[in-house]
C-alpha cells in the first residue's frame, strides 16, 4: 500500500511538473521600439534574416515567439553567449529596440499550406493524378 502511494505522488507530480512546462510562458513586457523602422534593420542593415529567417522562424535558433524581455535581447545581441551569434556591441539602444519590436510584430505560427501558392499547387497536383 504504502508503494503505491509512493508511486501515486510520483506521478501526480510528474503530471504537475508536466503542466508547469505547458504552462504558456508569460508575455515579456510591451517592445517600446518602432517595428517599421526595425523591418528594414533587421532584412537589410544588420542582416538577421540571413540566419534567422525573414519570418524568424526558420534558420537556427528561431526568433519567435520571442521568450525574452527588451532587456534581455539587448544584453544578449551586445553580448551574445555563442561565438556562433555575431555580436552587435556598437549598435545604438534604439536600433536594437527596433529590431526587437519588429520581430515582437511578426506572426509567431506558421503559415497555413493553403496560404502559399506553391505549396497549394503541388497539394492539387497531387490530388489531380490518378
Ligand atoms: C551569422 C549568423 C547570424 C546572424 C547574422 C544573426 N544571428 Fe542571431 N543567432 C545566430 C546563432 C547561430 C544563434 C544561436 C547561438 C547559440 O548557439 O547560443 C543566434 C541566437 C540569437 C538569439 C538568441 C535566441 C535564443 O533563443 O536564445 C537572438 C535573440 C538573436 N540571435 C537575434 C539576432 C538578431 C536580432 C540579429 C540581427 C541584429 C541576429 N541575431 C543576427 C546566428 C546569427
């Protein structure tokens, strides 16, 4: 008896620790930066599309939905943990808000397969063909 009460609170508390990390993490703060001046930042001045994905979904890691607060991006692209991870030091503070609101403003899920033509196209092709 006294085993399976052991092994009831073992698992209620795997379960409890199961929904703790389900738990949908709380939102970082508001950005307080410009997303339309951070678009153009992001694709073209300090090309974080090239690793990161226009979307910021694909490329390693992905950018969204972004866990951290304004703050904690700005340390982090000053001074990032990875020699992998460029460091932008001499950006400006409002360069990098920007960019923060800008990825802060971008869709978070993927695209629906219907939504994109290509892919719409092969689906049909596919159900054409005998
Ligand atoms: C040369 C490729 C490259 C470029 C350019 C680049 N990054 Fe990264 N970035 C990486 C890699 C690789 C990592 C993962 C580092 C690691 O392993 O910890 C990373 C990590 C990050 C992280 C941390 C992600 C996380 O989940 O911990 C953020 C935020 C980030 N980059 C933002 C940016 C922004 C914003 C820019 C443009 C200003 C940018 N990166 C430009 C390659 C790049």
């Amino acid at each position: 008896m006294r085993t399976h009460v052991a092994l009831l609170v073992v698992f209620a508390g795997g379960l409890l620790v199961g929904a703790v990390e389900a738990w949908p993490q709380a939102p970082p703060g508001a950005p307080t930066g410009d997303p339309m001046r951070g678009k153009p930042l992001y694709e073209q001045t300090y090309r974080c599309y090239a690793c990161h994905g226009f979307d910021a979904q694909s490329g390693t890691p992905r950018l969204v939905p972004m866990t951290r607060t304004q703050a904690a991006f700005v340390t982090y692209l000053r001074k990032p943990s990875s020699p992998a991870m460029p460091s932008f030091a001499d950006v400006s503070m409002q360069d990098l808000a920007d960019v923060y609101a800008h990825i802060r403003s971008l869709p978070t899920t993927a695209p629906s397969v219907e939504s994109v033509p290509i892919l719409r196209d092969i689906l049909e092709r596919r159900t054409r063909e005998p």
